[in-house]
C-alpha cells in the first residue's frame, strides 16, 4: 500500500531486461532486498491484464522467474 505502482518504471526495467543490460532475477533480487517482497507476485497483483500484456510486449519473451504471470487465459 501506499503510492501505487510505476508502470512507467516496470516498462523501463523491462525494456533494460530486454536489451540484456540486466536480468529479471537480478532486479527481483534488488527489489526484494530493497522491500522484503517477490517481484513476481507484486507484478502479478499491480498490474492489470492490459498492463501486463504491454510488460511482456517490451520484454519480447517469456522470462525466467515470471512463471504464473501470464499465458494467454490471463490476457485476456
């Protein structure tokens, strides 16, 4: 709780993923250091279906420790 989700901040990251300047379990690594939270599951709860299509759109592929967030029955 408290001031929302960073959409703009979760499509950069995914863009950094993406471009293979980082990994999704490093950044999950540092956000849960950080908040003592799985990224995986925040992104799962934060996002809308619309939201989360546009994360994996940026990402271009399924990603290691993503497992549960998406297919297609949660799309749409």
């Amino acid at each position: 709780k408290g001031w929302g989700t960073n959409e703009k901040a979760l499509y950069d990251i995914a863009s950094l993923i993406a471009r293979g300047e980082t990994t999704f379990e490093k950044v999950a690594a540092s956000f849960y250091a950080k908040f003592g939270r799985n990224l995986a599951d925040d992104i799962r709860s934060e996002l809308t279906s619309r939201e989360l299509k546009k994360f994996y759109g940026i990402l271009g592929k399924p990603v290691e420790g993503l497992q549960g967030l998406g297919g297609a029955e949660f799309l749409y």
